[in-house]
C-alpha cells in the first residue's frame, strides 16, 4: 500500500490512477481484516458484487497468490472427517451424495454450478479470521446439525483452517464429537493438512457452550449469541 501510494504521488496520468487505486484497496482490504469485517471485500450470495470495485487489485493479488500456493501444494480432494461431514479447500467435484455446500471463502465468488445448488449456503470468513456473524454461524450450524440435514461439505480456498473450524462445531451439534477437542483430533487425524491457527482454537472454545446447545436443545430454546461473551478473538 505504502509503495503504491509513492508511486501515486511521483507518477501522473494513468499510473498515478492505477497505483492510488490499489493504494485504496490494500487500505480497506488491510481495514477489513484488522475489523474482522469480510463484507467489506463485496462478496454478497456467493458472488461478488459491485462494491467489490473499489478492493479490485487487492482480490486480483490473493487470486495469483492462491493460484500460486496450489503450484507447489499436492492436490486437494474432499475429505469425509466423519459420517455426511466433508472439508476441503476450492472445490473442483463434489462428493457423491453431498446435498449442501458451505462456502467459507470471503475473497472470491463460487462457481455459478455451486452457487445454483438448492443446498448452497455462503458464510464469507476472512482468510486467517473467524466468523464475524455469530448468529448467522449459529444459525446455520442448528440448519446442517439438524437431524436430516444431509450430507454437508465444509470449504474454503485450502480446506486447513476455516474449514476445519465450522466442521469441528458442525460435528459437535450433530452428536459425532462429545466436544470441539475431539472432533478437532479426528478431522486432524482424517485430513493432515489442517492448521488452525489460535484464532480458530479460541473461537471453538467460546462457542462451546452455545455448541453443546445447539446439540441437545431444540432450536427454539438455544441462547442467542448476545448471550455469550465474546471478546474479539487474539491473531
């Protein structure tokens, strides 16, 4: 940002509009993860909307990047971590069987074919982040945790942290884990490539309460979210 706005200022014409452009979108980008405020990148339904003109460059360099980390990283494939539960990172097939798709990913849009699933759900998380919208992430964790819910695949762009974390609470509102430290040890164990990082492991750990609600209450009587102390999780 800083070498762009220099560029900005030493430069004219269309470089100078270009640099001060980028300049812009690496500052709301670098606003947005410091706030914990994905919406600010566009994405809105699992496409990008026009507000997300105005942090263009920044979206076009995590695509390169992304594009860039899969060149030397094996290939992803869906991982089952427990019975109708699947994580993985960008989604190229899905699993046979698989009726919903959660879509963690807050800095691109899915495909039209996933977006047009009956089963689609998008809840955009910052790369690195935690959910910002603890009711919808609860509200969306009774949805799928509900007996019937289907056979759910859980993904963001590498299928290690963001992932991982809304299938841990995901497992423990289904009744497959007694509680997030295990149902961590076994998407652990099933898919090696999960990282969390200590944002993630402190977001689990104070929804616990409201995971142990979601499972053994009926939706209607489970606590809102405003109920649960919540500090802004520690990067």
């Amino acid at each position: 940002m800083l070498v762009c706005v220099a560029v900005a200022a030493v430069s004219g014409g269309v470089v100078r509009g270009l640099a001060a452009w980028t300049a812009l979108a690496c500052a709301v980008a670098c606003g947005a993860y410091l706030r914990n405020r994905p919406q600010w990148l566009g994405k809105r339904q699992g496409a990008v909307s026009a507000r997300a003109i105005v942090v263009l460059p920044y979206l076009l360099a995590f695509r390169v990047a992304c594009r860039l980390m899969r060149w030397w990283r094996e290939v992803d494939r869906p991982t089952c971590v427990a019975p109708g539960v699947w994580v993985s990172g960008r989604i190229a097939a899905l699993p046979p069987g698989v009726t919903t798709v959660v879509d963690l990913v807050a800095e691109y849009a899915a495909s039209p074919g996933i977006r047009r699933l009956p089963g689609y759900r998008c809840l955009p998380v910052l790369d690195g982040g935690v959910p910002h919208d603890v009711d919808a992430f609860l509200a969306l964790i009774r949805e799928l945790g509900a007996p019937g819910a289907g056979d759910v695949l859980v993904h963001c762009d590498s299928g290690r942290g963001r992932a991982p974390t809304f299938a841990a609470a995901l497992l423990v509102a289904r009744g497959l884990a007694p509680d997030v430290a295990l149902a961590l040890a076994v998407i652990q164990e099933r898919r090696p490539v999960v990282a969390l990082t200590r944002s993630d492991l402190v977001f689990l750990e104070r929804m616990a309460p409201a995971l142990e609600s979601c499972r053994h209450r009926d939706p209607a009587t489970v606590a809102p979210a405003s109920a649960i102390d919540l500090e802004p999780p520690v990067r």
